[in-house]
C-alpha cells in the first residue's frame, strides 16, 4: 500500500484536525483525540498529527491512483480550513 507524508508548518494544526474531523464525520468513518485524527475513506486512510510547530499528515491508500486522489482532496479541505493561513504542502512518498 502506497503511502504519502507532508510535514506543514503551522500554529493552527490543533484547530485544522478538529475542524477537519467535524467536516468529514458525517460521512465517513473518523476518529479524533486533543492532536491526533484518523480519517477513513473508501480508498485509504488519512492520519494527522500535531507536532511543535506543524502538523504531520499521513495517508495510505489501496493504489498509487488513490494516493494522487487523496492527497489532493486533503490538501485542499486543509487549505479551505486554514482560512487565511497560506499553508505550504508537499507530499513525500
């Protein structure tokens, strides 16, 4: 299974997985603790982590296709969430 990680510099990563959680738990399967979330698709998983001064995210999809797939559908509810802080992602497989 492909796997995918980005380390984003940011101060708000506890307030992006939370808001993030509640987005996406009406309809998919999501787990959340104080700075960690879990987050289950149909193709893969989405782990984020609250780090000093980032937020670490991990997704593991079924195929390098769901990985692409995912890691632009993250990106871009993480830059939506973020509001006005520019967030700078780039994915590492």
């Amino acid at each position: 299974m492909p796997i995918s990680r980005a380390e984003i510099a940011t101060e708000s990563g506890e307030k992006l997985i939370r808001r993030l959680c509640k987005h996406w738990a009406h309809k998919l399967e999501v787990a959340y603790q104080e700075g960690e979330g879990r987050v289950t698709f149909e193709g893969g998983t989405c782990l984020m982590q609250v780090e000093e001064g980032k937020l670490v995210v991990a997704i593991e999809a079924l195929d390098e296709e769901g990985l692409d797939r995912l890691e632009g559908v993250v990106a871009s509810h993480l830059e939506r969430m973020a509001g006005d802080e520019v967030l700078e992602i780039i994915w590492e497989n």
